[in-house]
C-alpha cells in the first residue's frame, strides 16, 4: 500500500480495495508476524480495533477518514469501533475482512450464459458469512473501473464501500448487519467518457415506490404459499385441451378506493379474485407488474426485472395475491417484456458506461418509435439475465403463465424501420437470429417447469411460433391471434347494410386457425389512443350497439382458440381505457350494461362446462362450417366438437338487424336440440325472440347433411344449439 493507494480510497475510486482495506500481513517469520487493519471510516473521528477482548487505536493516515492499526501475531477475528463524530461509538464488522462470495463455478456459467438462476447470485441477498449476518451484493460491471455499494445505511456516501471484482465483470461485497428493508443502489465508476452514476440493481427483489428509485433488500424465502393443490392439479393438466377464457387487467385502474387510490395486491386478492371467480374466467392476465418508474407505460418501460412494483404492497403481498387466485381455482398470467426497456439514468442503461445491456449501434439498439432500448440478445450475460427473469417469476411466484410482449419487434431487424436504419444478419436476411435463439432457449427451460405455459403477442405470419423447437419452431405453447381481432373488429365496426361486402372478414380465419396454437384477444391495444371502446366500435343506436357487441363475444367464445377480454369490456364501459382512473362500475345501475354483463358470465358458464368449446381448439376436427354461403344477409352457422364427436354445440349466427323466422340448418343427427344460448335474450337485454328453448329436426336434407332444423335467428344475435 501507498499514498496513491489511500488518495484512491478516500476518492472513491480504487478498482482493488481488498488489496488495500481490511487484515493485511506484513511480515511472515513467525517471531515477528505483524498484521494490519485498514479501514475508511469518513464517519469517524477516531477508530480502534477490538480483538481478543483488547482494543488497539488505529491511526488516522488520511484526514478523510483513511485508518490503519498495527497489531502483532496473525490475523485473528476482530471488530472495528469508530467514535463518531456526533460522539456516539459503535462496534462494526469490516465488510473487508471475508472472502469471496461467488463461486468460480456460478460466474464461469454467468459469463457462459448459462447460469439460468442467475438471481441466486447477482443482486441483493441475506446470508450468513462465518457466522455473520448481512447482506450480499453483487452486480455484473465489466467495464467499471470501480464499484460501490451506496444507500441509507453509509449515508448515500459512494466512498465508502467499495466492491471487489471477480472474474466476467461481476462485482461482490457483503456488508455485516444489514437487513430486509435496506435501501440501495450501485455507483458505477467508469473511465469511459468519465461516466458517474448510481444505478438501480437489476436483480433487486424489491424497489422503492416512484418517483424515489433505490432498490430494497428483501428475504423472498420466508412467504408460505398455500396453493399446493393448484399447483399439483395444473402439472397434471394439458392447458392446450382446458378452457382458458382469461381476464386482462390493469392493476392500477381496474378499482379504486373512496379516495381514488389504487388498491392494494392484497386488497385485489379479494376484490378481483371474487369478481373473477363470479364472473367465470379461468385465469387472470396482469398488464407487467414488474417495476417501472412511469406509470403511463402501464408497465411495458420495466426497470426492476425480479421486482413486483411496491405501488401496491411488498413482494409477499403479490405473493399473497397470487396465493389466493390459486386457491380460488384462478390461474395468474403476467406480462413479460424482454424486447426493450427504457433509457431511465438509473435503469440498465449504459450501465457502466457501454452499451452493457443494449446494443451499441442504434440500428439494432433502438426502437425510436417508443423511445426504448433493445436488450442484445447476443450477449451472454444479457441472455442469462432475461432467461433468469423469465423463470424466476413462474417458480418463486408461481406464475403460472408468461404472455411475451412485442414478439414481432424482437424477430426482426428491420421491425419499424425504414431501409438504411436496420442492418442485415449473416445471411442477408432480416431474421433477429440471436432473438430467436434466446426465444427458443427460453421457452424449452420454461416448460420444464410443471404446468407452466407462454404465450407470445407475435403480429406477423413468422411460422413456428407456437410449434415446439424440436420441430423448428419457437417453441411458445399459444400465440395471440392478432388478424381474427383485426379482422372481426372491422367487421363488426361495419354498418349491417355494408356487412354483406365483407363476409370474408369472418370466414379467412379458419383458413389459418390451426396453423398455430391461438388465443383470441380483445385487448388493451384495442381500447385505449382512439381507437374507442368494445362497444363504442359497434355501429347504430344503443339497443344495436349493446346487441352487436353480445353477438360479437358470443361469435368469439364459439370460434376456435383460447380466448381473453380486457375489463370494463364486459360491462359495455363507453369510455376509452383510462390507466389513471377506475372502470367505470357505476355503470351497472343502468340495464344494458348490467345484462351485457350477465351475458359475459353466461358465456363462460357455458363455456366451462362444454368440452366441445375449448378441447379441440387447434385441430380442425373441432369445427365444422355448417354454412358460410349466405353473405347476402350475413348468416354463418358452423359446429364444435369435443374429442368425442357426439359432444358437440351448433351456433348459428346473425350479423344483421333482420329477424330471420323459418330458416333451416342442416344437422348432422335427428333428434331434438336444445337452444343452450340466446344473446336476444331479455335477460341479455334483448328483444326475446328464440326458438321455445327447443327445436326438433327434419328428416329433410340440407347443407349436405340428412337432416334439418327450422330455427328463428334473432336481430344481431347469436343462437347456440345442443343436441338432447
């Protein structure tokens, strides 16, 4: 040690500090063993080392608070007390005086990218060193010339507790006595461009409630879950041949208090999971709940990857909430997004003065169209931290499944970009082909978790995306269905008088439906910037509007494909989506909006409890068109079928405000057929024209099938048949 030594030091900006902190031999005959002590304590007017029961001074070498203390023999166990200079004296361990932490192996995989808990090693964690409790930090940095670790515990003061550097970058430094709750972050120190800044941990467990942005030590290991038996039951279960009619919610807007504040995860564990459990949706879609400084992102601009947002409770709390969805037979889908994140200064950004998580050129680094950045999938460690991320919410909050944002952005380069502002792979081509490697990689490690599923938001005709990586796929186990939303969306939002001319919108569907595994969204995207709400879509007065919209989700839940409706949607909300204000329940007071809400029910009601509605969903032996010819007055008839043929469901569909008495359907079987739906119900809100609950067929042929049914078809409504 020298004088540039202890001038790094106190400058904070020392890139070896255990060569200089901490117990030090300096001389090894054994009749003249001599060690030191070396400790920078700003906070102390003066500093002793207590060993053996005997205290020794330390001197003051620096007048920032740099001191050193001779002792004889070897190094032994010791504390260091410090009087302070408000006169108050403590006794403190020296972060300095224990060993490494990592294990070679663990950073080897880490820099490999394949250490796929990474958060097992990275970040913040409560452990206990040579019988010493504290906290382990460590934060991967390769190009810090020097790494601190900074919080309420050493009064912000970067100085003062300088990491030690391992092999691949990664900085550890366990600090005794601290405890869950703390508050932290990282001073990253670079000698690139003279970069200075205090980040947030990536790894973090817990954050501080925005706009503050340190990152909280928390203990994830001492929460009980109680939802055994779900999660028993869903490894046992194919999701593919269950139903899933999920729910899609924003957490922060679907209810609020008397005051208009946001409810708590544990307040929704009870208000959400009765409402949905009542209403009949098998699971729950939350919009990201990662931690994100700006709530208008809704939670897409993620800076705390391993952190559910503090806005609504402690990561036990979330825990509690999805605890009581399992118990409740409601399963949890979380929206995760490794296509980008935002350029926050104490996000991931430049995070030690490169483009560390990001790609440098723009070309591949940049979406200018939403202002973020892309990860570089490219990288190692990058990969190791996304995978890490993915896995870490379907086994410590058993999450059951993963909706991938932005897909499409991911799989291509040249996504958003005009000609000169992308750059070409390998081959030439426009294929991400790192992207895609880290997509298939991860969705192989996902499923090997019991029960767990992905899904990916993917616009484009990429082939593959929900066919498993074996058979070249991308191995995702559902894919959203984005051309039926647009379609049926354009469709509906069509005066009936104009209909006719765009039959098509709702047959090409089932040109493709089975191509890949889909799932049919009515999502936020489509209710929110313009776009106006579900019912706001519909053409005509009030009575149209509502009676459009229950043949448009009853349309929906007969089509082939898992399906999930945004809130508020149920209820006919006319409102736009608004992410800083609730739904608007008062709306139940008025009839259409209650009926319609009750027509939401009934169809999942129905939906349960049918197999011929969601066992089949990707095959084409689980439809059957009846008859789509009739394009003059926009009737469509078709059938679905459960793996038992016999088990099957009739829907026949009018699109127009025209009554259509006496027309006939070809069935496959005589017999009676009971009429299961009417969305022209009154208790829909209908006129209450039907068929007497029961029609009975003919043995007259008709669309190619020995038998018949004469049935009545309501205005804009949708009848559902099923054989006695």
């Amino acid at each position: 040690m020298n004088g540039e030594d202890i001038e790094a030091i106190v400058g904070g900006y020392h890139g070896d500090a255990f060569r200089v902190l901490g117990p030090h031999t300096i001389r090894k005959k054994q009749a003249q063993s001599r060690w030191e002590v070396r400790a920078f304590l700003p906070q102390a007017e003066s500093a002793e080392v207590v060993t053996g029961g005997q205290s020794s001074p330390m001197e003051k070498q620096n007048e920032q608070g740099f001191f050193c203390a001779t002792l004889t023999g070897t190094p032994q166990r010791y504390l260091l007390r410090a009087r302070l200079w408000d006169g108050r004296t403590v006794d403190m361990e020296d972060p300095y005086r224990f060993g490494q932490l990592i294990s070679d192996s663990d950073l080897y995989l880490h820099t490999e990218g394949t250490l796929y808990e990474a958060h097992r090693s990275l970040g913040a964690h409560l452990v206990e060193v040579d019988g010493v409790r504290g906290v382990r930090f460590a934060v991967w940095a390769p190009n810090a010339e020097c790494a601190t670790v900074t919080g309420q515990f050493n009064d912000w003061d970067s100085r003062r507790h300088p990491m030690r550097r391992r092999n691949g970058g990664v900085w550890e430094l366990f600090i005794p006595g601290l405890g869950e709750g703390t508050a932290y972050k990282y001073f990253i120190r670079s000698a690139i461009a003279g970069h200075r800044q205090l980040k947030a941990d990536p790894y973090a467990f817990y954050c501080e409630t925005p706009p503050k942005s340190a990152s909280v030590v928390w203990d994830l290991s001492k929460y009980e879950w109680g939802d055994a038996a779900w999660m028993e039951a869903r490894a046992k279960a194919d999701i593919l041949k269950s139903p899933m009619a999920i729910y899609e919610v924003h957490f922060e807007s679907w209810l609020r208090g008397p005051q208009g504040e946001p409810l708590s995860y544990r307040e929704m564990a009870v208000k959400l999971v009765e409402y949905v459990k009542l209403m009949g949706y098998t699971h729950i879609e939350l919009l990201p709940i990662m931690e994100h400084p700006f709530s208008g992102s809704w939670g897409y601009q993620v800076i705390g990857y391993f952190a559910p947002t503090s806005r609504f409770g402690t990561p036990d709390d979330f825990k509690y909430f999805v605890d009581c969805c399992h118990q409740a037979g409601v399963g949890v889908i979380v929206d995760w997004v490794p296509a980008h994140f935002p350029k926050d200064a104490h996000g991931l950004v430049y995070f030690d003065g490169t483009a560390l998580y990001e790609h440098a050129d723009p070309r591949k680094g940049e979406h200018r169209d939403w202002g973020t950045l892309i990860f570089n999938y490219g990288r190692n460690e990058v990969r190791a931290f996304l995978i890490s991320n993915g896995l870490f919410w379907l086994k410590e909050y058993h999450i059951d499944g993963l909706r991938v944002d932005a897909v499409a952005s991911m799989l291509y380069l040249d996504y958003s970009r005009k000609a000169g502002e992308w750059i070409p792979n390998q081959f030439g081509g426009n294929e991400n082909l790192e992207a895609i490697d880290f997509l298939r990689t991860f969705n192989m490690l996902a499923h090997k978790e019991p029960g767990a599923f992905t899904a990916a938001e993917e616009s484009t005709a990429f082939p593959g995306v929900s066919k498993p990586v074996y058979l070249n796929g991308l191995g995702f186990t559902m894919k959203w269905n984005m051309g039926w939303m647009h379609d049926m969306l354009h469709y509906f939002e069509q005066d009936p008088v104009y209909r006719k001319y765009h039959h098509n919108n709702i047959t090409f569907s089932l040109l493709y439906a089975f191509t890949e595994n889909f799932i049919l969204p009515i999502s936020h995207d489509e209710v929110v910037h313009g776009k106006m709400s579900l019912v706001n879509k519909m053409p005509g007065d009030e009575w149209r509007q509502f009676a459009n919209a229950r043949a448009f989700l009853a349309y929906m839940w007969g089509h082939p494909g898992k399906k999930l409706l945004f809130m508020g949607q149920e209820i006919g909300q006319r409102d736009e989506w608004n992410s800083a204000t609730a739904i608007r329940w008062d709306l139940l007071e008025f009839e259409p909006h209650r009926k319609l809400q009750t027509l939401a029910r009934e169809l999942n009601r129905i939906y349960r409890a049918n197999p011929a509605l969601y066992q089949v969903d990707f095959h084409h032996d689980g439809f059957e068109w009846l008859d789509f010819h009739d394009w003059e007055n926009s009737i469509i008839a078709f059938i679905r079928r459960a793996e038992d043929p016999a088990d099957s469901l009739i829907f026949c569909c009018n699109f127009t405000p025209v009554a259509r008495q006496g027309y006939e359907f070809g069935v496959p079987e005589e017999g009676f057929y009971e009429e299961v739906l009417n969305t022209d119900a009154e208790m829909f809100g209908g006129s209450n024209m039907g068929n007497g609950g029961l029609v009975s067929s003919r043995s007259i042929p008709r669309h190619n099938r020995p038998h018949s049914i004469v049935a009545t078809l309501p205005p804009l409504a949708v009848v559902v048949f099923k054989k006695r």
